[in-house]
C-alpha cells in the first residue's frame, strides 16, 4: 500500500452543505468530468492540435474554490491544466469546445487552444503553459483590486483572486517571489495548490526539500492551509474561510489541496511511470463519488435525481460537440488581430 499523507478532519459543521448547493456542486463536477471524457474522445478523433491536459479526479479543487467565489466578479489564473477551470467559472461548455477545436466561437476565438482558455466575462485571467507564469498575473489582478479600492476610493472594487498551479510550479522562483509581495501588500488572492503528487514524471516529494507546501507561507507569515481536494465540501470550507480573509482586506492565503490526476499528464503520456497501487488508492476516492454518497446519506437528493444531472450535463456537452463542429475556423485575414487590445 502506498503511503499517503494524513489530512486534518474537516469538522461536520463546516461541511454542512443545503441540498440546492450541494446539487450545484455536483452539477459542476460532473460537466468538468463528463466534458474532459468528450475530450478524450475528439482529441484520438483528431479533432485538436497539440497538448491537452485533462483535470479528471481534480474537480473537487476547482468546483470547491471557484463556487465560494463571486462568479464573473473575482479572478481565476489557471495553468495548461485549464478547461475545468473555465466550465466552472461559467465559461459555457459550446465556447471552450470550440476553443480547443481552433474555431471563431471560441472563447479565445480559436487563437488560443486548450492551454489557453481566457474570458474576459467572466473575469478568468487565462490558462498559462508555462510553469508557474500565471502566479504574477494573478499577483496583479489582485494588486489592482486593492489598488482600486484604497487608492482611488473605488468602495466596490472588493475582488478576489484565486491563483490555480501546480505542485511542480511552487518550486519555480516565480511562486516564492509573489508570496512575499502578496503577504506585504496583504493583496486580496488565494494561492491554490493543486498537489497532484506528479510534475509530468517527477515524484512531487523527490523535487523538493519540504514537501508539505502549505508550510511555505508561514515563512512570508501568511496563512496556510492543507486540505483534501478530493472532498469538495472541505474544499470549499477552506476555500470560504481564504475569500472571506480576502475580501476583508486581512491578506493572502496558501492553500495545499492534496489531490491526484486519473490520466496521464497529457492525452500524449501513456502514464506508465505512477504506481498502479497509488493509482487505485486515489481513484477509490473519486470526488463525485464521494459527494454522492454524501447527498444520499443525508437525503439531500437521489440516485435518480443525480442521474438526471448526469443525463442533462451529458446533453449539454454532446451539444458543445456539435456546436464547435458546425462553427468557422478563424478567417486568415485576421491572423494579426487580437494580438493586442482593440477598442
Ligand atoms: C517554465 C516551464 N518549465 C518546464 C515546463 C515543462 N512542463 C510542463 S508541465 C510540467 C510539470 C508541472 O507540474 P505541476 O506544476 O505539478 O502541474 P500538473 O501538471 O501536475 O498539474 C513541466 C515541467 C514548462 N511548461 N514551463
Ligand atoms: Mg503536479
């Protein structure tokens, strides 16, 4: 059996979930799931060019975070890793189908592609291929919201920023830097590590020299907490605690979200390098799954309630299926537009 790290028990108080939002929560991660399946799917039929980068087994983190926040009002940076991100921010599923079929209705109007998923809308500042580089973007989103509000008085601007990368990007210069600018500023983000074990190949705790990198912020004496991404409600208990701190102008927070990937690290990996026991362990504890169980027990909903979400989000992505595919590629004659901002 492959050693995991033991998580601090979420008491049940903080859990307590009303049935309209645990069905919300679930809704969501089953259309991060359901939609990554799709892509699975297209991207062998060879309807995408170049790396995809699937989010199954992690939609605990994005749907516990992202569904604690304002939607359309706060900010979301993301990493390569980025489609779930962006369904969970509101992104439609027809808008980032298209986006990784390279067509026009494409949410970067097909210039973009899977690792590049931007909404202005709905205020997601981006997913980012390289490693750790949406960490200062984020930095300055939130340094603008403060901006906004203390210096030019602007009482509404009380946003915040959650801030997604991966384990293998905090221990990139770029994390360590903007950290301590966030903790000195007490800027309004949430720092979200999405522990997932694995850097493509590399064994999370052969990289670094403390692998429990919620304890990294006590050195910029900001908050941190570790939790278990693979449980949404904890996920957002944590997550309500970070926004709330934010907003309140009371500073930054480092969230540890012990999680794992179901595939590869891209559709091009063939995944043979993880342990099929470690595998096991992290696919028994399926965040759908468990949310599931969690509204049955407590009579929150029903087997066939749920499978109706199933049926209604399997309909929704089917439809983004059609939709990119009858939509036009971008017209050549605008390969310079949307280079730079236009008015
Ligand atoms: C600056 C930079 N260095 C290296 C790479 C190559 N690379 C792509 S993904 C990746 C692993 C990142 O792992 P992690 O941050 O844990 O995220 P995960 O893929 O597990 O979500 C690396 C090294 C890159 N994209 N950017
Ligand atoms: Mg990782």
């Amino acid at each position: 059996m492959v050693r995991e790290r033991v998580l601090p028990i979420i008491d049940e108080a903080a859990k307590k979930v009303s049935r309209e939002e645990g069905l919300l929560l679930y809704e969501d991660m089953v259309l991060g799931r359901l939609f990554e399946d799709k892509c699975a799917e297209m991207y062998y039929r060879g309807k995408m060019f170049g790396f995809v980068h699937l989010y199954s087994g992690q939609e605990a983190v994005s749907t516990g975070i992202i569904k604690a926040m304002r939607p359309g009002e706060d900010y979301v940076s993301s990493t390569y890793r980025d489609h779930v991100h962006a369904l969970s921010c509101g992104v439609t599923a027809r808008e980032v189908m298209a986006e990784l079929f390279g067509k026009e209705t494409g949410c970067s109007k097909g210039r973009g592609g899977s690792m590049h998923l931007f909404s202005s809308p709905h205020n997601l500042l981006g997913g980012y291929a390289f490693v750790a580089e949406g960490i200062p973007v984020a930095l300055g989103a939130a340094f603008q919201c403060r901006y906004r509000r203390e210096v030019l008085g602007d009482e509404s601007a009380d946003n915040v920023v959650a801030c997604f990368f991966g384990d293998g990007a905090s221990n990139n210069g770029q994390f360590f830097e903007c950290l301590n600018m966030a903790a000195l500023w007490k800027l309004p983000i949430l720092f979200v590590v999405e522990n997932n074990k694995w850097a493509i190949g590399m064994d999370h705790d052969r990289a670094t020299s403390q692998p429990e990198i919620f304890k990294k912020a006590s050195v910029f004496d900001m908050a941190g907490v570790e939790v278990d991404g693979m449980d949404v409600l904890a996920v957002r208990s944590v997550a309500r605690e970070a926004v709330g701190r934010a907003r309140a102008g009371k500073g930054p927070t480092l969230i540890e979200a012990l999680t794992y990937r179901f595939r590869g690290h891209s559709l091009a990996d063939p995944d043979e390098l993880r342990d099929p026991a470690e595998k096991e362990e992290w696919l028994a504890r399926d965040p759908i799954e468990r949310l599931k169980a969690h509204l049955n027990e407590r009579n929150l909903a029903t087997a066939d309630e749920l499978k109706e979400i199933e049926r209604q989000v399997q309909a929704t992505v089917d439809d983004s299926v059609t939709f990119a595919n009858e939509s036009a590629e971008p017209d050549p004659k605008d390969l310079r537009r949307f280079i730079f901002a236009e008015d």
